[in-house]
C-alpha cells in the first residue's frame, strides 16, 4: 500500500512541484503569470510522447520549421491535459490510500 502510495501520488506530486519551481522563470513575466508560457512548461514534459513529428519531404525549410512548431505547441496543449489528469490522480490517491488503510484494518 505505502508502496502505491509514493508510486501514485508523492512522486507526480514532487515532480510536479519541481517542475512548477523551475519553471517559474520561465511563465513570469514581469510579475505576470503567462499561460501560454506555463502551457508549455508544465505540457512539454507530459505530452512530448503525443507530439506530432511529421517533416514534409521536399517542403521548403520554413514550412519544416512552423511544422516543428506546430507539433510542439500540440504536444505541449495535450501535455497540460495530460499533466492535470496526473495530478488529479495523485490527489485522489492521497486522499483515498489513508481510507483504504483503516477500512483494511477493521476488517
């Protein structure tokens, strides 16, 4: 159980955290929180595995390169939601681990 635990909830939590930290010079700006910005942050990580890479063959090079982008900034959209459902899984699992723990104990 504790296993599943730390598996499920307290690493996504700590590398989320991490990544938050470290991210956050790169979505401030100027005082401001940039969503764009901490859409690519927190989605590249998560949803570089969804990224789209398609290079067209015989395609000049700024079509390669806005293709590139493209991908990119898709990879990152679906990272955030993908990075959410993670989270939103560490905190179920972290509220229901303890449940788990005291109805396996009366039984």
């Amino acid at each position: 159980m504790m296993r599943t635990l730390i598996k499920k909830s307290f690493i996504p939590m700590a590398g989320f955290l991490l990544l938050a930290y470290l991210g956050q010079y790169i979505y401030m700006v100027d005082g401001q929180f940039d969503w764009f910005r901490a859409c690519l942050v927190f989605g590249i990580p998560f949803g570089i595995t969804h990224m789209l890479f398609v290079i067209p063959i015989g395609g000049s090079v700024s079509g390669s390169v806005g293709l590139i982008a493209v991908n990119i900034i898709l990879g990152a959209v679906f990272g955030c939601f993908i990075a959410a459902g993670v989270m939103i899984r560490a905190v179920v699992t972290l509220v229901i681990a303890p449940i788990k723990c005291v109805i396996m104990a009366g039984k």
